[in-house]
C-alpha cells in the first residue's frame, strides 16, 4: 500500500531509527533511574543524551526542559492544566486539534477563539492581539495545521507575547522536524511534539520541552527521586515523569533527529512539492481543495473532496485501490467549520519525505476515475 497518511503518523520509518529502538529493545533492557547497576545507569545515560539533543535541536535552555509523556496530547494537557488556574484567559485558534479544545472545555477557563487568515499572517497577528484580554496568561496555539497545513506565525505571535508578559505554547505535532522550530528565537514557552510524526519515532512517545513555570501536576507517582516522600517532586522534568518512561522509543529520539538534521535542506521542500504535485494535477477535475499548496505558508497537509461523494467513500475508494489517506474531521472540528466541512468532513492527503512522485501520479489517476453517473 501507498502511505499517504503521515500527518497520522510517519507510515515508513529510517533504518536508523529502527535500529535504535533494536538496540535498546536488546542492550537497554533495565529501568532508566530506579536502580543503581550499571545497566540501570546506563539506561538513565541514554535518556539524558536524548534530553541533551531534543534541548539543543529545538532551542531550549538545559536537559531539565526536555519531558518525556506518553504522547502530544498528553503534553498539551500537562501544559493547559498545569500552568492556567481559574480566573486566567487564554487565545486559541480557529484550526486547534481536539487536543486543545478538549481540556480546555473541562476547565473553569475562560478562552477566546483568534481567526487565522489562510492568506495574510499579519491579519492572523492582529487577530490574536484584539482576541487578549487584561487577564490573558497564555496564548495556546497549533504551528500548522493537521486539517489545512496552514502554519501560523509563530515567531510574531511569540515576540507579541513576550512584549506583553504572556506565556505563549505550541501544539508542534505538525511541525516539529517538518518546519524550523527554536523556542529562545520564537520566543516559546512551552513546546508539544508527536515524537512519531515529524522525528520518524515510534508511537507512544509525546515530548514536552517546558522553558516556562509548571504549577501543578496530572499525575503523580514514582519517579526514582525522594522516594521517602509522599508529595510529587516539583521540579523538572521528575514532576511530570511518573513511572517507567517508554526508553525503547525514547531511544529512536537521537535517531530521529540525526535523520532530520541530515536532510533539513530538503524534507519540507519534498513534501511540499508533492502536495503542490497532487494539486495542480487535479486542478480543473471535479475535486474540491480548501487550501492552495502553491502558495507561502503550508505545511506537506492537504484536504480536499470529490464532487458527489463523501470523504469516507472517497478514501474507502483509495484504501481498495492501495493507497492511504484519512477520511473525515480529523479531531478538529473548528478548522472543518472555518471552512464548510464539518458534516461531510475531508480526505487528507500528507506524503512524507520517503515517497515519490511517482506515487502522487497513481493517486492522482485514481481520483480521477471518482465520478458519479
């Protein structure tokens, strides 16, 4: 099968990666930070060198930022319901994930929706700015979107909020190892990756780099540290690491990033050019697009439709054909209603760096044959 589903997840994996988590699987077989043998210390070894890398590829200050969570969506809560407190006021956008809106519907919070410009980032900025209030603690935003591939901006965004005094976080599942992210230069306080996405990782492994204050925690238990005590140590990165961390996948992280920084020149510029190659094939046919990858601004993330038919059919129709996309609202509901697909939802096209256009072709001839007599 063709593997176009890679805003999901990377669907092929580099040889490198595969064998870092071989060899963990084989020579890291003890628990990181519980015990005092030398296969425990260096196990422990191995996630502090990836905590080292992850800080320096992203920008942050120091191994204690680095935090390793059972995925993205976890991180985001971390970051949502660990730092806001009744009475706060936080700016989203109009393309969150479910991720975001989720946890935020649970909480005493109040939140104010920012409209992103699919076409001018200085409308987006000025959005944001009337969307905050006096008591405004963080804007919460995605780098791009899983929906449209729109990437919003960032480093404008960030330097508004530290002129203000505003904490500023990151949904980067769609971003990070796919566009330049460095938090000191953005300005970012608080950074979410799918470790499995953009870093070519296994699945199971979220990473929050957290530059500003955690309050509070999620969930509490052993962390190797102050056993003797009851109460959850309250620093970095102990206080959200409860138990065992997946060190197998944890291990593909130096792995991943080596892969990305070896060919940083040319994995976005690939995958756009795929996206822009599927687009402008299909253009005059009767497919719907929501989003021109031609222009400035776009993640490798493609939604479109077919006249006649509905996104699930659409992909059904693929999938028997041998290719792989997602059908349907993608668990993010307000970018389908900013632009008119929230009952019949989309069919997301996402290549990664390992496919070919070649394979865009195929697809593109299948689509082609999705007509209704």
């Amino acid at each position: 099968m063709i593997y176009f589903d890679n805003a999901a997840t990377t669907g092929h994996k580099p040889q490198s990666v595969l064998g870092a988590v071989n060899y963990a699987l084989k020579n890291l077989c003890a628990n990181p930070g519980r015990s005092g043998h030398s296969l425990s210390q260096k196990a422990a070894m191995t996630v502090f060198e990836v905590r080292q890398k992850t800080s320096d590829f992203f920008g942050s200050n120091g191994v204690e930022t680095v935090v390793f969570t059972p995925n993205c969506t976890a991180s985001i809560n971390y970051v949502l319901k660990g730092v806001l407190s009744a009475g706060d006021h936080i700016v989203i956008s109009d393309l969150e994930h479910n991720a975001v809106m989720r946890p935020l519907k649970t909480m005493n919070i109040d939140f104010t929706i920012a409209n992103v410009s699919l076409t001018d980032d200085e409308e987006t900025l000025r959005n944001f700015k009337k969307a905050t209030k006096p008591n405004t603690k963080m804007i919460f935003c995605t780098a791009a979107s899983n929906v449209l591939g729109k990437i919003l901006p960032i480093k404008k965004i960030g330097e508004f909020c530290k002129q203000k005094g505003i904490l500023f976080g990151l949904d980067a599942a769609q971003g990070a190892g796919v566009i330049p992210i460095n938090m000191k230069d953005m300005k970012v306080d608080y950074l979410c990756i799918a470790a499995h996405k953009g870093l070519y990782c296994p699945m199971g492994l979220g990473i929050l780099i957290a530059r500003g204050p955690i309050k509070r925690t999620i969930i509490e238990g052993g962390t190797g540290t102050d056993s003797v005590q009851f109460i959850q140590p309250d620093t970095l990165p102990e206080m959200l690491e409860s138990g065992t961390v997946n060190l197998p996948a944890i291990a593909s992280v130096n792995a991943g990033i080596d892969f990305v920084r070896k060919h940083w020149n040319c994995i976005l510029k690939h995958e756009n050019n795929l996206t822009k190659k599927l687009y402008n094939t299909l253009q005059g046919s009767n497919v719907i697009f929501y989003t021109n990858p031609n222009n400035d601004g776009y993640a490798p993330v493609l939604s479109f439709n077919v006249e006649g038919f509905s996104s699930e059919e659409i992909a059904d129709f693929l999938s028997k054909k041998g290719f792989a996309l997602r059908s349907g609202l993608h668990c993010a509901p307000t970018a389908h209603k900013k632009i008119g697909t929230l009952k019949q939802g989309t069919v997301r096209f996402s290549p990664s760096v390992f496919n070919t256009p070649y394979e865009v072709d195929l697809l593109a001839q299948q689509i082609k044959k999705l007509k209704k007599y």
